[in-house]
C-alpha cells in the first residue's frame, strides 16, 4: 500500500471578555468545531492555541498568536484552521501579513465557517475582499458607537465607566440596543472625594493627602490604597462638580497616554454635583498655580534611580530631597534615593529607607571601575560564573533530556500507530482513541519541557570566558568615557547593571551586572563600531552576576 505523508493542521480559537457568555463563541465549541473539520479533511491536530479573554484588536498582546507565528516560522505544520477570520485578526492588514507569513512557509489559512481559502489565486482574492469588507463594518460600527457616545455626553448623560463616589445605575431610556446608564451619590465615597478636595484647597500636597486618607483606612474604588496620581486625578475631575467630561483621549490603542485631546467636551451633567462650584474652581486654580513650578529644581544626574531597589518591598529607588539648616544660618539640601513605593503612596504602602546619592553614585562607579581595571578580580569573577553555572544548569539540562527521551519514544509510537491504520491493522475509532491518549501525553511532556527550555536559554551553553567579560568592560568604559550628557551615562548604567540591592542598615548590599551578547553589540553600537566584534559563530553568552 502506498503511503500518504501526514498533513498536520494548527487550531485557533479566542474569545473576548465581553464574547464568553454571547452563544457560539465559547472556546470549547470552537475547538470541537475545528477538530471535526481537520478529521473530515483528513488533518491530524499538531496543537491548539488557544487566547482566553482577550480581545482581537491587538495581535502582540495575544500569547498564543505569538506562539502560532513562532511555529509557523519553524514549519511545523501545513494549515492554520481558525472558526471565523476574525478570531486570528479585527484588522485586515493585521490578517493579511499573517496570511502572508503563511504563504511564504506553503502553509495554508482556512476558515471552517466562511467559504473561501487561500491556497489558490481566487481563493486569497475572495479572502483579501472579505478582510477588506470586515474590517469596513467593524470600523463603520466603531464609528457609530462613538458618535453616540459624544452625543449622550453633549446631553449631559453618562456613558459609563466606574468612578470614586459615585455608583452607576442603569436609567430608562428610548434606545432597547444599549443601557442607559446614569450617576447616582455613594455617600460612603462621597466623604473621602469631599475630604480630598478639603485638603487640596487648603494647601496640601498630593503625598500629604495621600498618608493622611491612607492611615484613615480609606481605599479606592478597587479597594486600593491612594497614590498621588490618583490624588491628582480627583482634583482635577470635573464629575464632582456636576460635569460630564468626554474624549479627554483619542486613539488611546495606538498612542496609549501621549493622546490628550485639548479640547474635550466638559458639559452640565445629569447627575448631582459632590463638591460646589466654588470648591472646584479654588482647586483648579490651585493646580493652575501648582503646575506652573518645574519638577526638577536641583541639578543632578542620579543615575541610579529604578535600578536600586527598595530592601522592605523591592520597588525602584528614586530620588528625595530634605533641607538642612546649618549652624550659620544657610540652607543644604541633601540629597537621597527613597523607596518609590513610599514616595508615591506614603508611608502606608513602605518606608523611605534614603540612601544618600553622594555615597551610592561614587560606591557604585568605584566599585565598577575597580573590576574593570583588574585582570585578577575578572579572572575570579569568570571563575566564579562558571563554578555557579554548572552546578544550576547540569540538573536543568538533565531534566530536559530525559523529557526529550520520552517525547521522541512517544512521537515514535504516535508514528508506528499511523502506520498500522493506514495498513489497515487496527480501526479507525481504535486509532482515534490510541493516538487521542499519545497526543494528549505529548502534549503534557512539551508543558514541562516549556519552562525548562526558557530557564537553559536564559543561561549560558558553555563556560564564559575572560575575553568576553573583559570586551564587554572595556567597551563599556569606553563609551561611558565618549558619553556627553546625563542621559547618556544613566542609559549606559541601567544597560549594564540590572539591579542595585541595599540592606536594612541603608548600606549597598550588591551590584548585580548583565553580561551578555546583546549589551556587548549595544556598546559597540554606542561606540559607532562598523562591525560587530563578536564573531557570529562564537559561543553565546548570558550571565547574571553579582559583584
């Protein structure tokens, strides 16, 4: 009997938030469908990728379309099997390079519930007519909602959305399509929102504020603590005062926070104000006056902020200032690295712990120069890295091959049984049965060998040697050298150095450094070095190291 090369299909299923309760979007339905469809056109089910709860409009925030393009690359099966064309993409030209990276590996794209395909010219020109016409409704649609949406803010209404004192209600309205919602007082909130905008108004700051409702034990709407944003996003809320404020944001999905709209629309709202008119202007006048003081108004480089880190809760370090009074009368101010938990929370969320920034900065660049002019000491440290990494990764690497072992045992019989089936030796619902249990056992042995493939290429293959940490130090204080600003020599230092630990005694504990391929390419990036110094065929390297 002449045999036939296995044809191997990849599922796609996803389904939104707002989609898992709408009927015939359920993932498990979609899986069903699609396995029907590979065993009727005779595809065996490489694996499914699966996004739960996640929206389409953005493929990178998708994990198992990330995953889907990854194996696609590696060729690791012949068709993409998906229910509707919009679980993979919303937008068209998003589908269309997925389709396209398909078609380069001669991997096919279907959808089991929309007739077309594209292993044929008609079939991608009936696809790419569908995509376009899809996406047109969609956006067409998007566009109404908007509309609606500013209208019922131009009437006063509200258009939904959680907000700190008040609840939101659904009111009777003519449209049946959509809820009408509207504000109502939640008084138990309505007292932190008043107490806030009291204190504003008579001269205290956003962290003030915030240690003093923290240690009253009053939290959020999502029963958080208060940060100064959260302070500041109050005060300056037109919502208690009665007014509804509208598209303060455009295109929030592809511009994210840099997308403020000058003019908003900020009308009389429906609901019942919180604070008076006169409280809301005294605040706004308040901010008015407040924003107009620069942040920054000590120089500095402070190159260590975010790399330090707090000992109590592990947050990025930034920078405080306190002002002395000397014996003479004048001023001094100081200078330190604080929690930036505590410094935006207050004393709630952690303590200061400051280290002063004329002690960690010179420690720090001491610290690394002393090791980069020291042959001996970057003999110790290679010595020490590869010491510690055969005694981590010898078992890891044990542990991966025995999984390997098993899987290709597994895959193997998986094989044979094809072959007993297409020789007609056993049935086809015996089959089915027999190569359901082994896909399910390959499967389970490829979720434990996942995250021990991650930890290996985390780690070095092979031992270090004094050569690559020595062009990585040199090189690096060569371009620290070349650095003309601040931001310069900061950006260098956070390449280098992953994180700075301090003790409970503010002392600096550790310098943890990164040694690997890519900041040695950065540096010689930096440098303006044509060629890469590393040769292409030289080991790979990645170290973590504390000196």
């Amino acid at each position: 009997m002449t045999m036939t090369q296995n044809k191997y299909a990849a599922i796609y299923a996803r389904v939104s938030t707002t989609e898992q309760a709408d009927e015939g979007y359920s993932i498990d339905e979609q899986i069903r469908v699609l396995r029907e469809y590979c065993e009727q056109e005779g595809y065996v089910v490489f694996d499914e990728y699966v996004d739960r709860g996640i929206s389409g409009k953005n493929i990178k925030g998708r994990p198992a379309v990330q995953r889907l393009l990854q194996d696609a690359d590696e060729k690791k099966f012949d068709l993409v099997l998906v229910w509707k064309m919009n679980r993979l993409a919303r937008k068209s030209v998003d589908l269309m390079n997925m389709v396209e990276t398909f078609n380069s590996k001669n991997i096919a794209f279907r959808s089991c519930t929309e007739n077309y395909e594209t292993e044929t010219p008609a079939g991608k020109l009936q696809f790419q007519m569908m995509a376009a016409i899809a996406e047109y409704e969609r956006n067409n649609i998007a566009e109404n909602v908007k509309m609606g949406m500013l209208a019922r803010a131009k009437e006063g209404r509200w258009n939904g959305g959680h907000v700190l004192g008040y609840d939101v209600v659904e009111m009777e309205g003519e449209n049946k399509k959509r809820k009408n919602t509207g504000l109502i007082i939640n008084e138990r909130e309505a007292s932190i929102v008043r107490k806030i905008f009291h204190l504003y108004t008579t001269g205290n700051g956003y962290r003030t504020i915030a240690n003093q409702i923290n240690r009253a034990g009053y939290r959020t709407k999502l029963d958080k603590m208060f940060s100064l944003n959260a302070i500041k996003t109050i005060v300056t809320n037109p919502v208690y005062a009665g007014y509804i404020r509208y598209n303060v944001r455009r295109d929030w999905n592809e511009k994210r926070r840099n997308n403020i709209n000058p003019t908003p629309v900020i009308i009389k709202g429906e609901h019942e104000a919180i604070i008076s008119e006169e409280t809301w202007r005294i605040a706004q006048e308040v901010y008015k006056t407040r924003s107009c003081k620069p942040n920054r108004v000590h120089d500095g480089e402070f190159p260590l902020t975010g790399i330090m880190r707090c000992p109590k809760c592990n947050a990025g370090m930034v920078v405080g200032r306190t002002t002395n009074k000397l014996k003479d009368g004048t001023k001094k101010v100081i200078e330190y690295y604080v929690c930036g938990a505590w410094k935006n929370k207050g004393t709630n969320a952690c303590h200061s712990y400051g280290v002063r920034t004329d002690y960690a900065d010179p420690y720090v660049l001491n610290k690394l120069e002393e090791l980069m002019k020291s042959d001996k000491l970057i003999h110790q440290l290679v010595n020490s890295i590869n010491y510690k990494q055969e005694s981590l990764v010898a078992p890891i690497q044990r542990g991966y091959q025995q999984y390997a072992t098993d899987l290709a045992s597994l895959e193997k019989k998986l094989s044979k049984l094809l072959d007993a089936y297409m020789d007609e030796v056993i049935s086809k619902s015996n089959y089915q049965t027999k190569a359901r249990k082994l896909e399910e056992q390959i499967s389970s042995l490829k979720e434990l060998m996942t995250p021990l493939k991650e930890q290996l290429n985390s780690t070095i293959s092979s031992e270090v040697t004094f050569e690559q940490v020595k062009t990585v130090l040199q090189n690096f204080q060569k371009a620290l050298m070349q650095s003309l600003t601040r931001e310069q020599r900061k950006r260098l230092l956070h390449l280098l150095i992953h994180q700075i630990t301090i003790d409970e005694d503010r002392n600096i504990e550790s310098i943890q450094l990164k040694l690997n391929n890519d900041v040695l390419e950065e540096l010689e990036l930096q440098l303006g070095v044509g060629e890469s110094s590393t040769d292409e065929s030289s080991t790979p390297f990645s170290v973590l190291v504390a000196i």
